[in-house]
C-alpha cells in the first residue's frame, strides 16, 4: 500500500476539500500531518483554530487513525495505527500507470572509434535508472544508444590509417568491396587512433582539410572507407557492449546512430525545404532558431557545414524523425553533460517549427561534471582525461585495499559488485544536474552513504532470512518503534519511485534506499529474530518485517542497476 497516498484520499474524501499531506521530519507528534484545517478555513471564512476542532474528530474516526492532534495555527498531526502498519505493508510490486506513456530514452550513445570516458558514465548510469523507474510504473520504454558513427573522427581515423597503411587498397576510389585484403585492426590501437590523429591534424593543415574530405566522401558512400569504417565499428560495438555488461545497466533496444539517422535526411531536408527553413550562411546551410523573446545568444541551426557535410545537429534531427517513424514516442528524452543545452534547444525549436515532433514532447536532461579534489574535471594519476575504465578499475582497486585490510576473503565477482555500487550509489544519490567531486575512498566506504554499505545491508538481512527456518508471518500485532519506522518507510516506497519519477530525480531513490538501510540497521540492532530468548510469535513477525524490508530493498537496488553479492 502506498500509505501517503491512501492517508490523503481518505481525508479529501471525508472533509470533501483537498488538504496538503506531510510526513514531518520528526515522528514524535504524528506520522502526517494535515493542513486541512487551514484550507478549509479559507473556503468557509473561519478561524483555522477552530476548524481544527471541528475538523478533529472526524479525522479521528478514519480506520487507520490511532490518535490524531492540533498543533501551531491549526496542522493536524496523526498517528496510524500499528495493526493497520503490519496489515497493509507489503512489498512493492511493478505498477500499472494511469496513462502509460510510450518513452525514446537516448542515452549511453558512445562514439564509434573513440574510447568511453567519464562524461559517459551519468548518462549511462542516471539513463538507466530512469529508464528501469519508468518501466516499473508501467511505461513502454525504448532506449536508443545514439551512437557517433558519423561525424568527424571517422574522418580523422580514416585519414590516419591512410597515413600510417597508405599500401591499403581502401583508399581507392574504386574499391571493391569483395577485395579481400589481410588487414586487422588491434582493438587497443584503435583506442589511439582518435587522439593521434586529432593532435596531428591541430599542427598539420593538410592532414586536417584531407580527414574533412574524407569525411565527406565517407558519408556519401565511399566504398572503400564504408569497409574500413565496418572494421572499426565492430571493435567499437563489441567495447560498448563490454561496457553495458560492466555497468550492469539494461541492453539497449537500439543501437542506432548518427549514421542510421542520415538515412532520413533526405526526407527531413524536403519537409524543411517546404518550410523554406534553410538559408546559406557563410557557405554554410543553417536554420534560424531565434525567438524575439530570447534574451541569450542563439546561434543558428547547423544544416549542412561548408563543406557540404551532414552535422551533429542534422543527424540529430533526422534521429528525431526516424524515432517519430519508428515508436511514436509520447516523449523524447535526452542525458547529456549540461553543456550541450543549447544543442538541445535549437534541436527542440527546429523540429518543432518543422512540425516534426513538438516542443513540449521534448526533454533535455543535462547533467553536471565529475570533478577532481581540485574540483576541475577528474583526470586520472598520469593528467589524462579518465576513460570510463579507469574509473571502475580505480574503484576496483580501492575496495579490494579496503577488504584486504579487513582480512576477509572475497572472490572477484563480489569485489566487482561492490566497486560498481559504489561508482553507481555515489552517482546517483548526486542531484543530477550539479557537479560532484569522485573521490573513490570516500565511496567505497562500508559505512555512510555509500554503495557498500546498502550492499552489505542487504546481505546480512538476506542471510538472516536464509538461515530461518520458521516461517515469517504476523503472529503478534505489538511492534516497537524500530519496527514500526521501518514499516512506514517500506509503505513510503510507492510515493518515493514516483515522485523520483515525476522529478527525473534518480537522487531521490537512492537516498530513500540510503534512509531504508539505516532503519533496518537500527531494526537489527534492537529487534532481535532467531534468538532463543525471543518467543517464537515475536520472531515470526520480526522475520515477516525483515522480509517486507529485504524485498522492498532488493526492488530499490535493481531499480538502480546494483547487483547484491552472496556475501561481504
Ligand atoms: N555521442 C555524443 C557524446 O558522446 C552524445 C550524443 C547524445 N545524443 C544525441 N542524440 N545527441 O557526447
């Protein structure tokens, strides 16, 4: 049951206004309390004091109410009682939704040749909470992994392999692509690749107007490139793929690109055309994106570069419109870093004003960096940017320090799991729109707000309830306080996934998993369960609470992608 919910709708329904329900900070006056009081004072003109005592006892007579009180102008606080807690708590359950939307996620969407780094770790991590939160309240979702497979690296890495294996038979334009030829790419070359050739073409002019035009002829069909390109695709398909797979987050529904996205180009350009949306600039092919109300800098729209190239922002309209073919999406939602919002306003105006998919179907969801101690952006030991790798690796290393300090023995699976809960806790529970600081001591930590410790919590309660061997069930209605915090807040877990939903806000279920933890510490500590000393009635309903608390736990990590090891 989601209790907020049920303690709201009974009171709007008896008072026959709707009132404001809160859980305070602080139980010891009430488990809610109500400004009905003062609503209902303004509609009839009363003093809200007075209300309250008019309003009181029929707040007393709902079924669930144990005692009920009026506090400063007028709040009324109630108590719910214990047997209705233990009657109605259950464990949370995938939801239908009222109007089930129809969701495109884009997020993830790695770069083909080019190596994963930090900045793809919230979109990958952040991406995939929401996407598993929307499901679980009944929405159809289909996450797209925009790929980069279109743009400028694949010219530079093609003009860099032409430079480094100029005796390949690729680079002629007459290419056939039945030619064998013996070439193979190394996967951990690739990886240099990129960086190689875009610090060369920063000193080397020729190198750089030679990897444009390449480009160029690359996305208008050069057979020879298109081989090439297919070489290091799927090198860079199978990377992506051991990166989803590491970051236990769930496959994508589609791994479908800028490239994919080029497809309907054609198609957008003449609805454009017909919209007379597209001038030359500078030789460029733009499309305005200014309204008279702005107030900040809007640049135009890039359709085509000057050297007649598709752009990141022509692709990603086309996307727009293949998704509109494809799912029909009720909305379209995008995780990037914040700073490509501008990007994704000039994207929302052109393909609203295209009348390709309007305005306010649109989302951006913009996220802040992951900072250093320095609070610049996190850069591994060596000065380099960090790969995605490095970060998880980095994790790694510190939680296996930290278990071989301890003396324990743990496999490497489990040591996996642990380093990915701390990396994916400590991202989550950020607000995800501001900065934070990635310090992987800190996360790593068994104890505090960290991965491993709601790991380890669920652990020891998941051992407690496999060495049972008394069924867990309400045999004794008198719980204590420990007992009854925690039932509350397994009955608050409904409300939290969807106004973590509603609020695109993944720091909300990670902090309610982070508060749910406490709880069932503090239960564990005062509550005894299979204690000779404890009668039997006691244990059975102790056991029941534990298993409530361990399924509504379970439910929460997997909404966050965490996998809970046998032992810590
Ligand atoms: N590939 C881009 C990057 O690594 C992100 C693409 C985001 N999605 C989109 N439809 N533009 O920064």
């Amino acid at each position: 049951m989601n209790l907020y919910k049920h303690v709201s709708d009974a009171i709007n329904e008896k008072l026959g206004f709707a009132a404001n329900l809160e859980i305070p900070r602080n139980r010891d006056f009430g488990d809610f309390s109500t400004n009905a009081a003062m609503v209902g004072a303004k509609i009839a003109h009363k003093n809200p004091r007075e209300l309250a005592n008019e309003i009181l006892p029929k707040i007393q007579e709902l079924d669930f109410v144990e005692s009920a009180s009026i506090a400063g102008p007028g709040f009324i606080n109630i108590k719910i009682r214990n047997d209705f807690i233990l009657k109605h708590a259950e464990a949370p359950k995938p939801q239908k939704a009222e109007k089930p939307l129809v969701i495109d996620m884009d997020y993830g969407a790695y770069n083909v040749a080019k190596s994963l780094h930090i900045g793809h770790l919230r979109t990958s991590i952040v991406g995939d909470t929401l996407n598993r939160i929307f499901k679980f309240l009944g929405h159809k979702t289909f996450s797209w992994n925009h790929i980069g497979d279109w743009g400028k690296p694949m010219g530079l890495i093609i003009a860099w392999i032409e430079r480094t294996h100029p005796e390949l038979p690729y680079f002629q334009d007459n290419f056939d692509p039945k030619t064998p030829v013996d070439y193979e790419i190394d996967p951990t070359e690739l990886n240099n690749y990129y960086p190689a050739a875009s610090a060369f073409a920063k000193e080397n002019a020729e190198f750089q107007a030679r990897a444009q035009e390449i480009k160029a002829k690359f996305q208008a069909g050069h057979p020879g490139y298109f081989a090439l390109y297919e070489k290091f695709l799927a090198i860079s398909l199978h990377t992506m793929n051991n990166t989803v797979q590491r970051l236990n987050i769930l496959p994508f529904d589609y791994d479908l690109g800028e490239r994919n996205a080029a497809k309907y180009l054609g198609q957008v350009e003449k609805i454009l055309n017909e919209k007379h949306m597209i001038y030359e600039s500078d030789g460029a092919m733009v499309i305005n994106t200014k309204r008279d109300t702005d107030t900040a800098p809007m640049p135009p729209y890039m359709w085509r570069d000057s050297r007649g190239a598709d752009t990141y922002d022509s692709t990603d309209l086309a996307a727009v419109y293949c998704r509109k073919l494809t799912d029909n999406p009720d909305k379209i939602i995008y995780f990037t870093d914040l700073r490509q919002s501008l990007h994704f306003e000039q994207l929302f105006r052109t393909a609203d004003a295209s009348g390709i998919y309007p305005y306010d179907k649109f989302e951006h969801i913009g996220y802040g960096t992951i900072n250093g101690k320095d609070g610049k952006p996190f850069k591994t030991r060596d000065g380099n940017a960090a790969g995605l790798d490095d970060i998880l690796d980095m994790a790694n290393d510190a939680v296996s320090a930290r278990i071989a300090e301890s003396n324990k023995k743990l496999d490497k699976e489990t040591i996996q799991s642990i380093a990915l809960a701390a990396v994916k806790f400590n991202d989550l529970m950020h607000d995800v729109k501001s900065d934070y600081v990635f310090d992987t001591s800190a996360i790593t930590s068994f104890e505090g707000r960290t991965g491993p410790y709601v790991l380890y919590t669920a652990v020891r309660l998941n051992s407690v309830l496999n060495r049972a061997t008394i069924e867990p069930k309400i045999t004794d209605t008198t719980i204590n306080e420990d007992e009854r915090n925690l039932l509350l807040t397994v009955m608050d877990f409904d409300r939290t996934i969807q106004t973590a939903c509603e609020n695109r806000a993944t720091d909300m279920i990670a902090n309610y998993t982070y508060n749910l933890c406490q709880l069932i510490n503090s239960f564990y500590h005062t509550s005894p369960i299979l204690r000779d000393d404890v009668d039997i009635n006691t244990q059975q309903t102790r056991l029941y609470i534990a298993k409530l608390a361990r399924d509504t736990l379970i439910t929460a990590t997997e909404l966050m992608g965490l996998q809970i090891p046998e032992k810590m």
